[in-house]
C-alpha cells in the first residue's frame, strides 16, 4: 500500500472510533473494531481479551532477536463532545478527549506495513490497552498469563501533546511524565445533636486541618524533585442541620516526579492523619485508587526515538522537566527497557480533556512512520 492509501484509510478508521467511544473496561465494541481491521491483512497471531477488553495483534519472523511492543490506548473519557463535525460522538456524556482515537489509527497503521513488509528476525507486538485513564488497564495487562508469553525486550508508546507544534517529537531521558496518586481519607467520629456538639465527636476541625497540612507538606519537606499534593473533594456529614457530624471524607491527589519522592509523600501524608486523627479522637482508613508510577525513559530507547525522528525529517525538542501529568505505561517501564515520547498536536490545539478537544489527523502518519522506524532500528540494530 502507498503512503496516501494507508493515511485514507487510518483517518477513516479513526473517526469511526472516535463516533463510539467507550469507557475504561467497557471498551469491547472498540476492541472488535480494531480486530476487523486487523484481521484484513492476517498477522501472524491476534490475542484477545487480554487484560480485560484488550488486544495484541502479533507480526512474528520465527527468527531469534528482540520482542517490541509498540502499545496504545483503548479507552474514552466522561466528558460531553461540544464539536459538531459529522464523526462526533453519538455516546452520550462519553467521548475521546485524549486522543485516544487517534493514538489508536496510529499503531493500526503498522498492521498492513508490517503484513506487506515482512520482519527478518525478532518479533512486532502491537497491544491495544484498555482501561489508561483509570490507571488500571496497564496492571491488567501484566497480570494476565496471556501476557506472560509475550514477554518484551523493548517497549515503546507515544501521546499526543497539544501546545506543540503538529509533528514535533517531545523526547527526554529517565523520567517523562509524573507518578500519581488518588489518596481518599475516611475519617470515622461520633454523631450529636447540632445544639449539643460537645456531647459527639465531629471531624470538622480535622478536615480544615488535613487540607493545610497536606497541601503544605511539599513546601514544608525535603524532596529531591517536584511533589505535589492537590485536594480535590471533600465532604462533612450530611444535609441535616440538626446534626453534628460524625463522619467525613477527604480525597487529594499525590504527585511527584519521582517514584521515591511518591513513597516518601505518601508516607508523610500518612502520618499527619495519624496525627491529626489522634488529636481530634478519629478513627479513620485510608485508600489509594489511580495509581500511576512516574514513566521512566530508558537511555538507548531515547536514543532509538531521536534516530528515527532524525530519519523522518522531525523536528525535535528534548524537555528539561517531566511533564506534571501521568501516564499508566510507567507500569511497563518499570519492569522492561521502554520510552515514551510526545507528538505535538498543534500549538493552538485545545488541551487534552477539554470538551472541544480532537485529535489531529494530519499527525497520524507520523506518529506511524517513527513507531515504524522504532520497530526497523530495534530490530537491526
């Protein structure tokens, strides 16, 4: 197939999934959509519900050498579309504002490349995660046994990052995007007649407390890089005026650029509720949800993107800082050599997760041409 055949039909295939987007672990018609299309051009091995809804189409040369994993997302987000185009989401309150749709089109454009350009050594895995935004479809994945015959050398992903420009490649060493974590507090008193809150325990005072104490925490301790704590919901008893409190929740997010800034957060974080708690005579529990491990980049993976930018003509810009946000392929990285690197979506491009968000179409052979150089230069290298 040309260039221009491959770009038709990848745009076509991206709007069709963007028209029917599907949440976190409910991304079964997705997964069948990028089976059919799959299934057109005969890989060697297509795996099936692994981790969930997930998907690995498999190009093998039955020849010694490395396994690559080249892996994108399945999943949309709970966020109501404001386009209008003809392609909008027809799923109410549910659409691709990250770009999925997109990242998607782009791994699928290695599957007629790789089918006509056959490899000589090694294998090519392409795996369609589920469940990215909930930080869950990557463990999913690696626990599978389906998974476990995998077993890749090298893993590779890229996301697309509005604010630069369309087609400039976002490369950095070690880490690239931030760990993070849902942190939720329940904090357990004794209700009272509102007339008489001397007579109960209320967990009022302690919330205000816990909210200044773990938002200063960052400032207030040694950290080796940026950390960050941000509130984000917090409920005191219910809507009953005659009632004193008894119980209330807290809920924040930990973040850091660091995995062992993210362990030490966390337990200073812990250790102010004890304390806190103790004082206000609380019993409470603690619960962690959305946990993403800082990506962390590996040195000849880096250098293997930087070359196949180079070959493809792109522009490239090597970040100082990671970026803030967080990525659940920090999974992968952890436990084999991977990178993750960025593909500008267009300077003026709204921000991901905003309601008017899309994806570009005119990157989405780029984003194919570096994924596929990646997989030539891994492979002969």
């Amino acid at each position: 197939m040309k260039w221009e055949e491959i770009e038709h039909e990848l745009i076509s295939l991206r709007k069709e999934l963007h028209k029917y987007p599907e949440l976190s672990n409910k991304e079964k018609k997705t997964a069948e959509r990028i089976l059919a299309y799959a299934e057109k051009y005969k890989p060697d091995e297509i795996i099936t519900d692994i981790g969930g809804n997930g998907l690995a189409v498999i190009f093998n040369s039955n020849q010694e050498g490395s396994t690559v994993l080249i892996r994108c997302e399945l999943d949309a987000l709970p966020i109501e579309e404001e386009n209008e185009f003809d392609y909008k989401s027809q799923v109410e309150g549910v659409s691709h504002k990250c770009g999925h749709d997109g990242h998607m089109a782009i791994v699928s454009g290695l599957i007629p490349l790789l089918s006509e350009n056959k490899i000589d050594k090694g294998k090519v895995v392409l795996l369609y995660q589920p469940a990215e935004e909930t930080g869950e479809g990557a463990e999913q994945i690696l626990s599978d046994e389906k998974f476990k015959n995998i077993n890749p050398d090298y893993v590779f992903a890229l996301h697309n990052l509005p604010g630069f420009e369309k087609n400039k490649i976002i490369i950095k060493e070690n880490e690239f995007a931030s760990a993070s974590k849902g942190l939720i507090i329940k904090l357990f008193g004794k209700t009272s007649h509102a007339a008489e809150p001397e007579k109960g325990v209320t967990p009022s005072l302690a919330v205000s407390e816990l909210i200044q104490r773990l938002v200063e925490l960052p400032q207030k301790n040694k950290f080796d890089e940026f950390t960050l704590v941000t509130i984000i919901h917090a409920k005191i008893g219910e809507r009953a005026f005659g009632t004193t409190p008894g119980y209330a929740e807290l809920m924040a997010t930990l973040r850091s650029y660091k995995n062992e800034d993210m362990n030490e957060l966390q337990k200073k974080a812990e250790k102010i509720i004890d304390e806190v708690s103790l004082q206000n005579n609380l019993k409470y529990k603690i619960e962690y949800v959305e946990e993403f491990p800082s990506t962390v980049n590996d040195k000849f993976c880096v250098e293997v993107i930087q070359k196949s930018a180079e070959e493809n003509y792109l522009p490239i810009e090597e970040i100082k800082n990671p970026f803030r946000w967080s990525e659940d392929f920090g999974h992968f990285t952890q436990k084999y050599k991977g990178a993750l690197f960025g593909l500008g979506s267009g300077v003026d491009q709204p921000q991901l997760h905003n309601p008017d968000y899309d994806f570009p179409d005119e990157i989405i052979l780029t984003g194919t041409k570096m994924f596929y150089s990646i997989v030539k230069n891994v492979l002969e290298d």
